[in-house]
C-alpha cells in the first residue's frame, strides 16, 4: 500500500475529512488529494506535519495496515494501533453520552429515594 493510501485510511479511521487537513496543511483541497491518491510525491516534512494533524505517530502511518487494524484488535500491537486512530469526535460522542447516562442513573436514583421516603 503507497503512503497516500495509508494517510487516507488513517484520516478516515479518524473521522476527519480532506479539507480539514488541507485546511491545516495550508493548501487546497485538490493538492491535498493528489497525495492521498498517491499523484504526487510527499517530502518528510509534509509527512510529519500530517500527522502531527491526525494525532499519530508517524510509524503508525508509515507501518499501517488495514488488516491488522480492522481483524487482529486482540494482540497488544493492535491495541497500541487502536488508541492512536480512534476518531477524536467518536471518542467526543462516548464521553458525552456517558455522561449523559450518569446524569441519568443519578436523577432516576434520587427520584426513588425521594418516593421511598
């Protein structure tokens, strides 16, 4: 798989989309593109800031592997793979729902104990 596919399989595992790094990057949309398709060559700087955006390390693009990050979650090395590409709005979205739910626990709690008493 060339870097561009592996940059793009990341930021997608991640939830972002292509302006939002292109945003970032300081460049178009379309230029942006071009790398994940693999149209154009990508220096190392450009790597890095990459994904310093996606908010993984750089090994973590350049070793991607689809089959192991989408089969193979049990092994200590996939878990590892697992905490870095977990999209940061997936991760939003739990935390504001089990708050949600514990807000809820605790109200429906106080309201049984108000009816015991």
């Amino acid at each position: 798989m060339e870097i561009g596919t592996r940059i793009r399989k990341v930021r997608e595992l991640k939830g972002l989309s292509q302006e939002n790094i292109s945003e970032e990057l300081g460049m178009s949309i379309t230029g942006y593109g071009k790398i994940e398709r693999n149209e154009v060559s990508i220096n190392f700087d450009r790597l890095t800031k990459i994904s310093e955006i996606l908010g993984v390390e750089l090994e973590n693009i350049i070793g991607f592997d689809e089959n192991v990050a989408f089969n193979n979650f049990n092994s200590k090395i996939d878990q590892q793979i697992g905490r870095y590409i977990m999209p940061i709005e997936m991760k939003k979205l739990y935390e504001e729902n089990i708050k949600l739910l514990k807000d809820k626990i605790e109200y429906l709690e106080k309201e049984l104990n108000r009816k015991m008493d």
